[in-house]
C-alpha cells in the first residue's frame, strides 16, 4: 500500500513543524545565538562545550538580572531616604511656624 501525501498536506506540516520549533527555540534565542556564533568559529562542538557554553548563559542572565534588581533597590532605598528627610524638614516647618 502506497500513501502520497497532497503538495498543500506537506506544506502545512512543514508550516506546523516550523511554527512549533519557533515556539521551543523563541524562550531560548540568546542560547541558540550564543551557540550559533562559537559553532561558526570552532566549527564542531562537543557536549561538554554546549553544556559549558549554555552554563555560561545561564549564570551571565541570572547575574544581569541580579544587577538590575540591586540597582532598583538602590533606587527606592534613595527615594525612601529623601522621602524621610521632606517629610522631617515639612514637620520641622509646621512646628516651628
């Protein structure tokens, strides 16, 4: 038995096939960048060097977000403090008036 499959069936499970590898890689781009760009200098990769590589992502990801987080908090420390001194110097005004 023979099954042949239409021109417009193929290119809608290539369609589908492509929609869905999107869908998994897309979270992952600066991965799949990162590992593009060394592939393309090293040629070859072995799993020891991906693992290493999408370590390395991992770790410079988390630590962005950490110094993001720090500075924010830099930020509402400063905001709380000068908040703090206005409503000091307002009562300090109010009192003395």
């Amino acid at each position: 038995m023979q099954v042949r499959a239409s021109e417009q069936a193929i290119e809608t499970v290539i369609a589908h096939c492509d929609v869905a590898a999107r869908d998994l890689l897309l979270p992952h781009g600066d991965v799949v960048i990162a590992l593009s760009i060394l592939l393309r200098i090293k040629r070859t990769l072995d799993g020891a060097e991906i693992d290493r590589l999408i370590s390395d992502v991992q770790v410079r990801k988390a630590m962005a977000a950490e110094h993001r987080r720090r500075a924010d908090w830099r930020k509402r420390e400063l905001s709380a403090r000068n908040f703090e001194a206005n409503v000091i110097t307002t009562m300090a005004r109010c009192c003395l008036t």
